[in-house]
C-alpha cells in the first residue's frame, strides 16, 4: 500500500544549534497522529533553516 506525504506547511525561520531538538520531539509526540516535521539549511541563505510540517 502506498502511502503519499502531503506537505500542509514550509516556513523559513532563524537556524539556532538547538531547533533540531524541538523538531525531534514534534516527530515522537505526533506521529501517531500522522504527522512528521523536518528541518533543512536554506540553501540561499546558511542563517536561515526551513522547517516544514507533513501529514503521512
């Protein structure tokens, strides 16, 4: 069975060294309610990261 990733969010925000712990904890709290979270380096610009929000 396949199952599509729908993207419901993307925002670009400030990169701090600690964002990726607030995404972790977003992905073991919510996804049984099938929701994952991911974070990215905005390849334009290294001050900012992409936080992006799906449903699975």
């Amino acid at each position: 069975m396949d199952k599509k990733i729908e993207t419901l969010s993307t925002v670009r925000i400030k990169h701090t060294n600690d964002l990726y712990k607030i995404v972790d904890s977003l992905n073991r709290t919510l996804k049984e309610d099938d929701l994952m979270f991911g974070l990215a380096l905005d390849e334009e610009d290294n001050e900012k990261a992409i936080f992006t929000i799906y449903r699975t």
